[in-house]
C-alpha cells in the first residue's frame, strides 16, 4: 500500500460521516479501521516511506490509554514475591496482587513513584521509604519505544451512540515519524506516560507478571514525535 492509497481511503472514510461499528466495546473502533483498511492486523507496510507503520484508531474526547512496550529484563531490585506479598492486595479471585499504576513524581496509594536520575541514565521506581524497586535505562527504554513506535498513523473519530449501536466519524488523521528520546522523557515528566505494575502469586506459589507495561493515551502520541503530517 502507498501513502497515496492511504489517503484515499481517509478521505472517503471521512465522507461518510458517522459509521456503525461492527463489534460492540472498547475494540468497535480499533477492529472498524481494520476492516475499512482490509487488513488483520494493527500495520500496514507502506511502500514510499519505506517500512511497516503502525495504525491506532481512537475516540476523539476519550483518554483509552495504550501500552507502548513492556520491559522487565533485569529491573527489579526486590523479588517480585517480596513486592507483591509486602505491597499488594487480595483480588477478586483471593490471590495476592499488585496492579497498580504509576507515576513520574507522584506518590500513589501504595507509596509508589517514579523518578528520573539523568546523570545515570535511569528511570526508577521508588517506594515511600526512597528505596529503588525497580531501575530501567533510559537508552534502553527509549531504544524499544523508537524501535517498536518508529511511525505511527494516528486517526481519531468522534463518536456517538444510537441504539445499542456505536457510530464513529473519522475526520482526522496524521503520519507521525521520527520519535526521539527526549519528546519521551518530556512525555513521562508531563505524566503523560506512566507505568503499570500487573501481577499476582499463583496457587503454585510462583509470580505471574503480565509485563511492566509503559502506558499513555492514545490521543497524546503526538507529543512523542518530531514529524507530524496531517492527512486528513
């Protein structure tokens, strides 16, 4: 598909007006692009920008949030164990857990926040006691989210509600290229990216983490990019 093509079927979405989802719930908008595009899955490789982009459709006035990437890989300063069992709750299904997000610079409700430490390179998960739970490298970090977010096409749509049905107008769009570790170190101090800790002991005893995931909003990914291009 060329960018040409890409455009032709925004601007005859866009002339549409409102359109019926297809699939009731928070996926009806992600799943009516991908089936306006033809596709099946989230990206399409574009020919004269020569690779994949990765399209995210969402609500205009909502604050859905997305995962960026997840990163795990030797971060942790505590065992997960000791974390959850010293921080973490019983859930509905009467395990212990811990899912909880989390900010840069500010305290939630576990006693957890984040920081940045620019002269070593890290972002780290503190506890209210200035303790490291977790360190990642800021050069690791920023290198996963320019390499997995390279380009993105971003559409967003007002939406509506008729009957049982949801109906989106999708009347704008952008290519967003050339992501850059400050745009998101400025995006994580802003708070508009933040962390979620997800995971719960198993009746076997070990640790089931889902992935610290690095979250936003959809409708802020164009704070993390230096090329806008408006399409529609």
């Amino acid at each position: 598909m060329t960018l040409t093509e890409i455009n032709k079927i925004l601007k005859k979405l866009n002339e549409k007006g409102f359109v019926s989802s297809l699939r009731k719930g928070p996926t009806g908008i992600g799943h009516l692009i991908e089936t306006e595009f033809g596709l099946s899955e989230t990206n399409v490789a574009v020919k004269d920008i020569g690779g994949r982009v990765e399209i995210k459709a969402t609500r205009r006035d909502a604050n859905s949030l997305i995962t960026l990437f997840t990163f795990n890989r030797g971060v942790w300063r505590i065992k997960l164990i000791d974390l959850i069992n010293n921080y973490g709750y019983i859930d509905e299904k009467g395990r212990m857990s811990l899912y909880n997000t989390v900010y840069f610079g500010l305290v939630n409700s576990h006693g957890f926040y984040l920081t940045i430490d620019r002269p070593k390179s890290l972002i780290i998960l503190n506890n209210e006691k200035q303790e490291n739970i977790a360190e990642w490298s800021i050069f690791s970090v920023t290198g996963k989210f320019m390499y997995k977010l390279d380009r993105i096409l971003l559409i967003l749509a007002d939406s509506k509600t008729v009957g049982d049905r949801e109906l989106f107008h999708f009347n704008e769009a952008y290519l967003l290229e050339e992501p850059t570790p400050n745009n998101f170190l400025k995006a994580f101090e802003d708070r508009k990216v933040m962390i979620d800790l997800r995971m719960h002991i198993k009746e076997s005893g070990g640790v089931r983490n889902h992935g610290t995931g690095f979250r936003m909003a959809e409708k802020d990914l164009v704070d993390l990019y230096n090329k806008k291009r408006r399409l529609i």
